[in-house]
C-alpha cells in the first residue's frame, strides 16, 4: 500500500515493476486527495504546474486516475484516509520508502 500517491507517478513506477516481476503482488495506492497546500511548495513554478495539472484533470483523484489507468491491472487506487484503508490490510504488507 503506497500512502500519499498524489498525481500517481511513483504508484506507476511500481506498477511496472511489479508488472515486469511477474510475480502476483497487491498494491494500493491511496489518496484521500485533499492535495498539498500552497505553504509546503516553496517554488512558484513548481505551485503552477500544480495548479494546472490540477485544472486539466478536474481533480486530484481524477488525474491520479488517469495517470495510472495504463497499469490499472497492477494497481487499484484507494480513496480515503491512509489509517480507514489500512485497517483492511491483512499483518503480511510489505513496507517501502522511496526516495525521492
Ligand atoms: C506531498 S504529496 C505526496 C507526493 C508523492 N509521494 C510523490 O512522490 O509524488 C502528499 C499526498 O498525501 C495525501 N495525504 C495527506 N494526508 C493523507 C492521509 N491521511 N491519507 C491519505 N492520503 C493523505 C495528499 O492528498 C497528497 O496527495
């Protein structure tokens, strides 16, 4: 389960290389999509690109959507609370970080 998955671009690395493993791994990615706030994105540029993304797919959780839906057989985007999801999650979850 990726927590925080935003517009989707490191759910969709990991689609594909679970993709590519051929091994049967379940990954979420979940969002409850309230997005970031102006304050924690110092540049300006960076703010704009946001805010456009944003406007072109209507949504956060619309572009996140559809930038994962080529690797929808890999990964199922979860809407929601990161604790409300993962109190479905069974004890075996594999933990991950990726830097950024
Ligand atoms: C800074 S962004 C994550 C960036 C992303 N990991 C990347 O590499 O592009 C933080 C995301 O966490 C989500 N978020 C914040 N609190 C959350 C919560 N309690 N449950 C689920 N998602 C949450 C926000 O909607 C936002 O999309």
């Amino acid at each position: 389960m990726e927590v925080g998955s935003f517009f989707g671009s490191s759910a969709a690395f990991m689609a594909v290389e679970i993709a590519n493993s051929g091994k049967a791994i379940r990954f979420d990615a979940c969002d409850n999509f309230t997005g970031i706030k102006r304050e924690n994105v110092p540049k300006d540029d960076e703010w704009a690109r946001y805010q456009q993304a944003m406007a072109e797919a209507g949504s956060l959780e619309a572009a996140c959507r559809a930038n994962l839906a080529r690797v929808q057989d890999y990964v199922t985007v979860r809407a929601g609370d990161s604790l409300d999801l993962s109190t479905n999650l069974s004890r075996r979850v594999a933990r991950l970080r990726v830097p950024r």
